[in-house]
C-alpha cells in the first residue's frame, strides 16, 4: 500500500509541477521553453 501510495503522491506532484510550469510560461510568453519542455516529456515517454 505504501507503494501505491507514493505513487499517487509523484503523479500528483508531476501533474501540479507541469500546470505551475504552463501557467508561468503563459504569463512570460517564451516559446522556447515550452518546446524544450515537449521534448522532454516525449523522451520520458521512450
């Protein structure tokens, strides 16, 4: 059950951490971020 349990907690850490990321790049308006971070997401995928 712990492992489960830490599991949940890094998927929502993840999550919140992507949404914080997307809103601040919002505001800044730097797309070159916002595509480094789409390469990385699909590497992790791999």
């Amino acid at each position: 059950m712990t492992i489960l349990m830490t599991l949940i907690i890094a998927v929502l850490a993840v999550f919140i951490g992507k949404q914080l990321l997307s809103v601040s790049q919002k505001k800044e308006m730097r797309p070159i971020r916002i595509k480094t971070d789409e390469q990385r997401f699909k590497n992790r995928r791999r």
